[in-house]
C-alpha cells in the first residue's frame, strides 16, 4: 500500500517519473448550444409554454400547470409573462 503526504509531488511509484502535462485531460467539452423559443408543434396559445418545456427538458403539462399556479398566487402576474414571453421569444 502507498501513503501520500502532504509534501509528496505526484509521482507515479511504477516508473518513478513525474506524469506528462500533455497526458493530462484538457477542458471538458461545451454542451450543444440551446436556445429558448415558442414551440410551433406544442402549443395551446402562443408555444411558451411548450417551449420553456422543450428548454428546461420537462413535461408541457408540468410548465402549463406552473403557469396557471403562477397566475393565481401572484394576482395575474403569470398572463402578464407569458404575454411578455409571446412578444420576446422567438418562434422555432
């Protein structure tokens, strides 16, 4: 069994050499750019809805339910952003 302390450097006990720098792994690649949008195909009035869906990988219904829920706690707030979304996101 090997023991690292503190002070040790990384040294491969095998060969006994220091790891090469152009061995070690570069930056993780970036993800595929996504982009919000109104869904053309899943929609019920505008596609914000379906669009934030497809965005955030979730369920239509969920976003829908959300909506309403929003609407109703806030006194009116969610129509509001979601005409908002409707005249800001761009369509598919």
């Amino acid at each position: 069994m090997t023991e690292t302390t503190a002070h040790q450097s990384p040294i491969n006990p095998s060969d006994g050499q220091s790891p090469d720098p152009l061995a070690m792994p570069g930056p993780a690649p970036q993800p595929p750019y996504r982009r919000l949008t109104r869904s053309r195909t899943d929609r019920m009035l505008g596609g914000v809805c379906g669009g934030l869906a497809k965005y955030l990988g979730v369920d239509p219904t969920l976003v829908r339910l959300g909506t309403v829920a929003l609407t109703l706690v806030s006194g009116g707030a969610g129509i509001i952003a979601y005409v908002a979304a409707w005249i800001i996101v761009p369509e598919e």
